[in-house]
C-alpha cells in the first residue's frame, strides 16, 4: 500500500491511507477513486447530506468483504466534524451521528472506505420531522427496475390526483425510490400510515405485481412498496451515494420521461448508472433532485390515519379506513395536466459547481 497522503481541503488537513487499494475488484475501482467521485459531486451531493444525522455503510476491504454500519461518530474523529445526538430507544442511549456539513467531512468519511451514505429522512434540528415521504421499490426476482418503473409512474399517478409532486431516483442496486417533497409540519406516524395506505391500494389494484408485505415469500416475480422506510430509526441510501455493487453504480436521480422510456423499452440499462455517468449527467442536468430540499407540499388530511390505534380490530379497521380513503381521494381528485411545470425548477450549477463536478479537483 502506498504511504499516507497529506491534503488540504478547504483549509482542513487530512491525512488519506491506500489510496491505491482495490475497493470494488471487478471494475478495478480504488479507493482514490471513491474519494475523487465524492470530491466531485459533492456540489450536488452535500446539500442534501447537511444537517442530517448519517449512518455510514464501510467497507474496508472491499465490497466483496464484510462490511459494517457505524452510527456512532468514532472517537479518532477530527473535532471539526461536527455531530448531532440522538437519543437511540433500542440502544438506550444517545447516539452521537456525524452530519457530512462540508466537504472536508465528506472526503474524511470516504478516507474511512465509508463507501455507502444513509442520511436520516429528518433534520437533526427536529429528528422527529421527516422532510419528505420515501417509496422503495424493491423488485423480487426475476422482476427487475423495468417492473419498479411502472410501479412508480402508478405511485407517481396517485400523487399527481392529490396534486403532489414526486421525484424518481435508481436505488444504485436492483430498484427504485420515489421521494415526495414535504418540508412542512409532520410526523412519522403520518407519513408511515400515509406511504402505508398507498402501498396497499397499489396491491389492490395491481395483485400481479405488487405486494405491501414485507414476507420475501411473497415478493417472487413482484414489486415490494417498501413503506416502511418512513421510520425515524430507518435511513434510505442518499442521492448521489455508490453502491456496494460489482461496480461502482450510484442511487442516480431521473426524469420521469427516462423511468417511462425504461419501461417502454424494457430495458433495465437505462436506469443503471456508475460514477462517471453521474458526473457527467450532473454536469449537463444540474441536481435533478434540487426540489426535494425545498419543494413546501403538505400530506392531504386523510380522516382515520391518526385515530386508529395499532393492534387487533382497531388496527384491521385502520386498514381498511387507508385504502378506503385513499382509494376515494385518488379516483375524485382531478389530475393535473400531464404538461405542468415543475414548481420549483432543477437548479442550474454556476460555473464554480460545474468545474468542481466536470473536472478532476486537486485535494
């Protein structure tokens, strides 16, 4: 292994180890390399990473290797990285997450081979508040991100009746993710049972391909609508994150016009994309992604989300209350033209983000 390397990011020194070790070996892909992707996207990247408690997936041998998440920020941490506590129930104790601020902070978690990020769906500032409601699609082979794809236009239909918008992204593995915007007053209580609701009438449309039940026996040649991401003990896989894959694919924001043009095509390739390729999209697209920071809509008020209590009758009537509702909202709402405009548009990189996301950055 090659011997330590000194750099100065932004007025912060860091010291990065083995550079030169092979962290994915089938693509050749070093550990360089993974600090030089986050180098670069990081105009794009850390906004979506600030002030977001952050649990780290390392891999220090590789992806092929064993593997482990850290939650707690580790001792030998430089005291510029700065942390927020959590109070953890199942750990009892507080947990004490790194927030990736900055770029120096993001080239100290990629030095520590922490190749995959997963942010909180919260601000650390109001843990209890996710900004947005999440659906991971999770194909059950040999279903793939062609089946997810039309899922999600179904998931993105459902959210055009009640006059939300919705944003697509590669999970960078087998499926894909539909973020709402909310960036309003909420509660995990409302958007669980809410994303709940929605699973389970997409299941009840659409048997052949969709199930809301988290029982891998049930999800062969289906798509899981994973509602249950919307937890505050849950993190999903960041925008602009690698993957521990064969290769060095990225959790890749997209158009709704690709996710359709996958499926037209069936061809799971579209929606496949590794480091490079994101450079390069962003440079040319700007952050797709830019309106889910920002983008203000509110949960419609579906009555009997909230006053069901969990358990036995009361929880069946809850059910059926969810898809009751949501099923009457979904088919009396009006849909929006299919030519809106997005509110908020994707944002444009000035020419300082574009150099640092086109071109190779010195450390």
């Amino acid at each position: 292994m090659s011997a330590p390397t000194i750099v100065e990011v932004e007025n912060r020194k860091l010291k990065l180890t083995n550079l030169d070790k092979i962290l994915y070996p089938a693509a050749g892909f070093t550990k360089g390399q993974v600090v030089d992707f986050y180098v670069r996207i990081a105009p794009v990247l850390v906004p979506h990473l600030k002030g977001r408690p952050l649990t780290m997936k390392r891999y220090p041998e590789g992806v092929d290797q064993e593997y482990f998440f850290e939650k707690n920020a580790p001792m030998h941490r430089p005291d510029w990285v700065k942390t927020a506590p959590v109070w953890s129930d199942s750990n009892h104790r507080t947990i004490h997450f790194i927030l990736a601020n900055d770029l120096p902070t993001l080239v100290w978690i990629a030095n520590l081979a922490s190749i995959e990020l997963h942010p909180s769906l919260s601000l650390a500032a109001d843990i209890a508040m996710p900004t947005m409601i999440v659906f991971d699609l999770d194909p059950g082979p040999p279903a793939n991100i062609v089946q997810c794809a039309q899922v999600g236009l179904w998931v993105r239909d459902i959210f055009d009746h009640f006059g939300l918008q919705s944003f697509p992204k590669t999970s960078g593995s087998k499926g894909l993710q539909i973020y709402v915007p909310l960036n309003t007053k909420t509660t995990y209580e409302q958007t669980k049972s809410f994303a709940h609701a929605i699973a389970r009438l997409l299941e009840q449309e659409h048997p052949d391909l969709v199930v809301s039940d988290m029982k891998k026996a049930v999800r062969t040649n289906k798509i899981f609508v994973d509602w249950s991401q919307n937890d505050q003990h849950k993190t999903t896989i960041s925008v602009y994150s690698l993957r521990a894959r064969e290769r060095p694919t990225v959790s890749t924001p997209v158009t709704w016009e690709e996710v359709a043009q996958a499926l037209k095509k069936k061809d799971a390739e579209r929606l496949v994309f590794e480091a490079k390729d994101v450079l390069a999209r962003v440079e040319k697209m700007g952050d797709l992604f830019e309106p889910v920071q920002k983008l203000k809509q509110k949960l419609p008020q579906l009555a009997g989300l909230d006053a069901a209590s969990e358990g036995g009758e009361q929880n069946k009537d809850k059910d059926e209350d969810e898809d009751k509702v949501v099923s009457v909202a979904t088919q009396s709402a009006p849909r929006p033209s299919a030519t809106k405009k997005t509110a908020l548009k994707t944002k444009t990189l000035s020419t300082k983000e574009k150099s640092a996301v086109g071109k190779r950055r010195k450390l």
